[in-house]
C-alpha cells in the first residue's frame, strides 16, 4: 500500500484529483504529492488542447462545484430557445443545439459562446449567414451544421419558404440560411424563366370517330410563384393535365377533316381554354404547339389512296386541256394553208429540213423538181 502518490501534470494538461472515484480537486501543472493512506486516488488527465470537458462528473461540478467551474472552466448552459455560437481562439467552430450543458477548459483555448435566441425569427442574420458558406471548405469544419438549413437561390429564380408545413414568404435571390430547431423548415427552389412542358402520346378520337395520336409542346412560367405553392401541391402537374383536357376539347368536337384542313385551329383551342383556368393560379401560357399527328396504319392507306386519285385526276384534267390546246393550233394552221399554198409548200420545206437532219444520205433522181414535185428517196 502507497501512502504517498507522486502525480505530474504537464504545462498543457489539467488533471482531476478523484478519491475513491470522488471528486477532490483540480490539479494544475507541475508535481503533485499526494497523501492516499488507506484511499485509492486516481488522476484523470485532460489535454488543454481539446477543450471540450466530456465527463461524467460534469453536471456535479456545475451543481455542487461553482467555485471550481468558474476557476477552471467556461460553462455553457441554453435554454429551449436558445443556440450557442462556439468560437475557439476567435474561429467559429461548433453551433451548439438548445437546451445545450457543457463545460469548457479555460487556460489554452480562449473558448467563447455567443447566445443567440431563436424564438422571434427563423432565419439566421445576415453576417452569421455568411460565415456559414462553405465552411466545409475550412481545415476544421463546424460542427453542428445540422441545425441550420443553408438555402442558395439562383439569379433567375426564387425560393418557397416552409415553416411548419405551410408557405412563409418567397426568398429573393441570393444565400439564405435558417434554424430547424424548434421548427420544420424547409425550402423549394422555383425557376422563374420561360419553362417548356411536353404532352406526347395522347390517343384521342374524334368527332367522327377516328383515333389519332399527337404530341403537344407548350411553354409557361410562374406569375404569381407564392399563389401558384399555396392553391396547387404540384403545378407543373396541374398544367400537363390542364393541357390534356384542352387537347381532348379541341380534338374530340372535330372532324378529321376539319383538323387537317387547318392544324392551327387545336393550338387557338388549347391555349383559349387552358389559359383562363390557369390565370386563376399564378400561371400563365406563353404557347402552344401541336408537334405531331399520327394517323392510324389503315387511315393512312385510305388516305394516300385518295391524294393519289386526286392528283391522278389533276393530271387527267391537265392532259386533256393541253391535247385540246394542241388540236386547236393544228386546226388553226391547216385553215391558213388552205386558203395560202405558198404557206402550205413553205411547211412542207420545214418538214422536209427537219427529216434531212436525222438521215445520213439522200438520194435525189430527176433533177431538183424532183425534190419540190416528185420522188424523195431516203436512206
């Protein structure tokens, strides 16, 4: 049995002095002779460079031991509304939750707890909010960023502030952060620029039976972001089915041949009626545009069939005109060379220069009358 311990605590080390698992003291640096006689001591050592004091007997000092915690220790004690700003040597490094209890070593470390009372407001202050980007970029990263919802709105968008389940406010562009303690936060990022939708494959009869299948392009935006969350739990989805129902309108009251005569006449009926519904809801359309119509395999047959027999007829039509306007010139000229024989032999001239190009040879007997009179020999 030791009657006297020996117990040495470095320049950068506290030590706690605990007598049969009881607390005595606080040793500083230096040697320490200790007096045991039938106890058992026991020196738990702590390095001053972790100031963090995470130990069983730390709500009995903050109890029963003031004096020592104001001595040795900075205490850190937050109420159910309260967060702790903990910065160690003048740096930012933890975000302590509400009704937070700790103790801190003093002496190596200048620990320090800013307070700051949430129950007014969410949001976090500015300043506070700036030092709060990027921080994992930092060689030591902050501890306690759980808490805080950290929110970048981009320049051509807009943010959907959540508080408890319903829509607070819009955020403006730019970083936005927010405690969750206490609270449900939570935030939706809208884009306010010109945004396309597609409707593709809708099967759609119409008027006079006939199934046909297209593709709408259409393009919106928001008018009124904080109306449109509040009256719709998804409007991009409200809009597609608003679209639907207006392609189904515009289709199902028409002949096949109406739509194909004049397209256009689906785009004027979608946006007509889908545009009035969505005003009410912070929408609006910008356009409308049927993509495609895709005719069923047999109508397309039936179809072809039928511009084939027109344009056969057209050709029919066209030919017979111009055989009509042929017969008429040959009628006219053989009336002028009946009543003229010199117009009359001057054809027969041209005839024959026409035939005395395709021939290799002309044989000519009985003397040039013969060509004008008598007997051409070709060969």
């Amino acid at each position: 049995m030791k009657i006297i311990e020996r117990v040495t605590v470095a320049k950068n080390e506290r030590a706690l002095l605990l007598r049969n698992g009881s607390f005595e003291r606080v040793l500083q640096p230096g040697t320490h002779w200790l007096f045991a006689g039938f106890d058992t001591l026991e020196a738990e050592r702590f390095d001053l460079d972790q100031p963090a004091f995470t130990h069983r007997l730390a709500d009995y000092l903050m109890v029963k031991e003031p004096a020592v915690v104001a001595a040795e220790f900075v205490r850190v004690e937050l109420g159910e509304s309260e967060v702790g700003l903990r910065t160690d040597n003048g740096v930012l490094v933890e975000l302590l939750p509400p009704a937070t209890r700790r103790l801190y070593w003093k002496g190596l470390v200048d620990v320090k707890v800013e307070v700051v009372d949430i129950t007014e407001t969410a949001e976090l202050p500015a300043a506070l909010a700036a030092r709060l980007v990027q921080t994992q970029l930092r060689p030591r990263a902050v501890v306690g960023l759980a808490g805080v919802l950290q929110v970048q709105v981009p320049e051509h968008g807009a943010g959907i502030l959540w508080l408890d389940g319903k829509v607070a406010r819009l955020l403006a562009p730019g970083a936005h952060a927010f405690w969750k303690f206490n609270r449900h936060v939570a935030a939706e990022l809208v884009d306010l620029r010109l945004q396309a939708l597609e409707v593709s494959g809708q099967e759609i009869l119409t008027r006079d039976k006939v199934a046909l299948r297209l593709n709408l392009s259409a393009t919106w935006r928001f008018t009124d972001v904080l109306r449109a969350y509040r009256e719709l739990a998804k409007p991009a989805e409200h809009l597609y089915r608003e679209l639907q129902f207006g392609l189904r309108a515009a289709v199902g009251t028409r002949s096949l041949d109406e739509l194909l005569e004049n397209k256009s006449v689906i785009d004027e009926v979608v946006t007509a009626q889908v545009s009035s519904k969505l005003a009410a809801y912070g929408l609006a359309l910008d356009g409308v545009g049927v993509k495609d119509i895709v005719l069923p395999g047999e109508m397309k047959t039936i179809l072809a069939q039928v511009v084939e027999a027109g344009k056969a007829a057209e050709a029919n039509v066209i030919r017979r005109r111009e055989e009509t306007a042929a017969t008429r010139s040959l009628l006219n000229t053989a009336k002028v060379m009946e009543d003229n024989p010199v117009a009359l032999r001057l054809k027969e001239l041209e005839t024959l220069e026409r035939v005395a190009e395709r021939i290799d040879k002309i044989s000519v007997f009985g003397g040039l009358d013969q060509v004008l009179n008598g007997l051409v020999k070709l060969r």
